[in-house]
C-alpha cells in the first residue's frame, strides 16, 4: 500500500515526499527526497519513515513549532 499524501520542492532538481506506505508488513509515515537528474532520477537515501504508532507524537511535536521562530 502507498498513498502519496503530498510533495514540496525542496530545489530545482528535488522534492519531498511525503507519503503512507507499508513496510515489512507495517504501516507509517515516509518522509523522502526525490530527485530528477541526468544521472539518476528516483528516491534518495535522505529520508525517515515514522512508524504509525509513533504518528501522533510526531505530529505533537511538529506543533510545537513556533511559526515566528522560522523567520
């Protein structure tokens, strides 16, 4: 199973990826890079994958950022 959730141009050549997918028989969360060049296009090793019993503590914790801190 692997249900893209959504992409964010990280620059000219790569993406983020952010998508639910099962892994060894376990679902989570895949946060990965994409790449498109003349070399190799496909999936980089840079990345994590969040296990879903895990999820909802990432989630807590992508909260707490503080908008005004990023700028």
């Amino acid at each position: 199973m692997e249900k893209d959730i959504g992409k964010i141009q990280k620059n000219e050549n790569t993406e983020i990826v952010v998508r639910i997918d099962d892994f060894n028989d376990k679902i989570g969360v895949t946060i990965r890079e994409f790449t498109t060049s003349d070399r190799y296009t496909g999936f980089t090793k840079s990345g994590t994958r969040i296990p879903a019993e895990k999820f909802l503590e990432f989630r807590e914790l992508i909260n707490k950022i503080d908008l005004n801190d990023l700028k």
